[in-house]
C-alpha cells in the first residue's frame, strides 16, 4: 500500500478520542512488524538497535475530536457535548456517523434551522454545542435505543478522504491520521536500515481529550529521546496571512515554540540537539525545512517531555489547513518528505551523536 492508500484508509475509520480501538485494530494488522498494546489502547512497535546510542519514541496520536452524546430527546433528535476543540462555528450541516458499532453505525446531520425561518439576529449567530441536536431520521427515543444509540455513543464526522488535484487529500482526521500514516510508511523504510538506535514507534491516545495518554507510554518505554509528529498550521491561506510561513507543498516541518496560552500552560521548547538533528538530517537528505512557531497549539509531547526525569524532544510534522474542521487539507508531497526526513534523521543518531545541550548552544 502507498502512503496515499493508508492514509485515505485511516480517515474512514472513525476513533472518537477515548474510543481508538478500531484505529488501533487496522493499524496492528496492517504493521509487518509485532506490536504491543497497553490498557489505555496505546500501540507500538519496538525496533532495537545499539543499545549504546540514546533510544528514540516517534509518536503519532491516533484519536480524533468529535462529540459525546449527552441526551435523547423523545422525538429521536440527539443531543450532543463536544469532544476536543470542535469549532462550533463551523458545526451546523455537518454530516455526522453515531458509533454503536462496526457496520451498525448511524448517519446523522448536525441540524442547521431553516433559513426561510430564521431571524435577521439569527442568520449571524453561532449556536454553541448544547444548543446543537444531530437529526439521525428517528421519530422517537425508543427507535433511538433500537439503533444502539445511548448517553455516551462517540460521535465523529462522517468519515472521508476526498482527493484534490494530484497531490491534495481532504476530510476529518487528517490531525492526526496523516502522522499515522507517516510512522507505517516509516516503519517499513526502516526495516532495512538495520545500523540505527533502538527506536519505538509508537500509535497514541486521548491527544484530543488532554494531551496525556502517550505520558504513560513513555513511562514504560524510557526512551531518552521523543519525536512527536503532528499538523503544523499552514498559513498560507488569506485567514492566516501573518501567523507564520507554512505553506503546502513547501516540505516537512519542526515547531521550534509552542505555547498553548488559553488556561493550559505548557507547551514545548524543542531540545537543541533534536533541533540541530532534524536540521542536519534535512540538510544531508536535501529536502526544504519549514519552521514554525506559534501560540494557541499545543500536543502531548508536552508532557512526554517532562518524563524519566526530562525526554529530548521536538514536534515534527507536515502543513495543514483547516485544522478541527470537517474538512482539512494536508498535501502527501509533504508527508513523503517528512517520512524521508524522520528516517534519515534516525541514520544520524551514531557514536557521535550526543544530548549535552552545551554541544548546542551559543
């Protein structure tokens, strides 16, 4: 399978975060290499290496965002809470799949009130999520209830992948099924790169929910040295003109600053040396390294970092758009070249190699 195939195939399966479980199934069963799964639903694979050189985690978060059933209205209309940084403003009219179960899911529309009935107030107001009910066709709670539907069900956009010209995919779960997508394509690369450190490659949880589930994971693992692959947001578009220069097509990223800032406070510096090995192993592989640094993001290498007494670590990843919408746009140009830039990054971690921040900085 092409990087294109696993990707589209990831964004049809719906994995609500706390609700990975049939991600990790296809993921385990399409890996050629033996996996390991812990309690939380994390899944990864271990490949070792010379255990004299700093042993790496690569992770990629298999979660989406999405809702949470809250209630069921007795004329079978449904209810909903968010899960994660759902846009509200761009929610009503989407199309929406109720998760009771593989091949008895649910379609359902998040509904929008007639324009021909609404207000001059209201055709400029955005309704915030309690206010929101998905219209799954059912005329009452019970028929509801027959469907499998309760308090509870995982709810996602209706699953996707849309091509755009030669080298565009769009739909939901692109955060972050594309860097999903990347470690299978990585994997299979390193397979015959046998001179290399130990390396765990690994498929995470609850990113969307609080940034936590890979903690543990890292925990267990103790791998001295931890890349997180993710979005990176691209602003190239007329609504992000001024936030950075991440453009499409323009090649792998790193963050070299994150802050989350709205009542989380933590974020990542990247480590020097993982900075001067993606910018090395770019340089050695020839491909573009785009940067970015930005506030408002924020993923779970910012905890992973802070594991087994302090983890090297850096966000690397691909541009963008649309992030949290029901449809976002990535280009697998750049997520090739990110494969190319992880795997050549790993070459470079020999005998020479060394995290002594002072061999870094100025």
């Amino acid at each position: 399978m092409t990087l294109r195939d696993d990707l589209t195939a990831l964004m049809g399966i719906p994995g609500l975060s706390g609700h990975e479980d049939r991600v990790r199934r296809w993921i385990a069963q399409r890996l050629r290499v033996p996996t390991e799964t812990d309690t939380l639903g994390n899944l990864w694979a271990t490949l070792p290496g010379d255990p004299g050189l700093p042993s790496v985690m690569l992770f990629a978060h298999m979660d989406q965002l999405g809702f949470i059933v809250r209630r069921i209205d007795p004329g079978g209309t449904i209810g909903i809470e968010r899960m994660g940084g759902v846009p509200e403003r761009a929610l009503p009219a989407q199309e929406v799949i109720l998760c009771v179960g593989e091949g008895r899911d649910v379609y359902g529309v998040i509904a929008n009130k007639s324009h021909h009935a609404t207000t001059p107030d209201e055709k400029y107001t955005v309704l915030p999520v309690p206010e929101l009910y998905i219209d799954a066709g059912l005329s009452s709670a019970a028929e509801a209830d027959a469907a499998g539907i309760r308090i509870g069900t995982p709810v996602v956009y209706a699953p996707g992948a849309v091509p755009m010209g030669d080298h565009l995919i769009a739909g939901p779960a692109i955060d972050d099924r594309a860097g999903c997508a990347v470690l299978i394509a990585l994997i299979e690369r390193l397979a015959g790169s046998p001179a290399r450190p130990t390396i765990h490659v690994a498929f995470t949880v609850l990113e969307e929910f609080n940034l936590r589930g890979a903690a543990p994971l890292a925990e267990r693992l103790k791998p001295d040295m931890a890349i997180q692959i993710d979005l990176m947001l691209a602003s190239d578009t007329p609504d992000m003109a001024g936030r950075g220069e991440m453009i499409l097509g323009g090649g792998p990223g790193i963050s070299l600053y994150s802050f989350h800032g709205r009542g989380t406070l933590n974020g990542v510096i990247p480590h020097p040396a993982m900075v001067a090995l993606m910018e090395g192993a770019a340089e050695t592989a020839g491909l573009p390294l785009q940067r970015s640094a930005s506030t408002g993001i924020l993923t779970d290498l910012s905890y992973v970092q802070l594991t087994n007494g302090g983890t090297a670590a850096i966000d690397a990843g691909y541009p963008m758009r649309h992030s949290h919408s029901a449809r976002e746009i990535c280009d697998l140009r750049d997520l090739d070249a990110l494969t190319t830039l992880l795997h050549t990054a790993l070459q470079a971690i020999g005998p020479g190699f060394t995290l002594d921040r002072d061999a870094y900085t100025r």
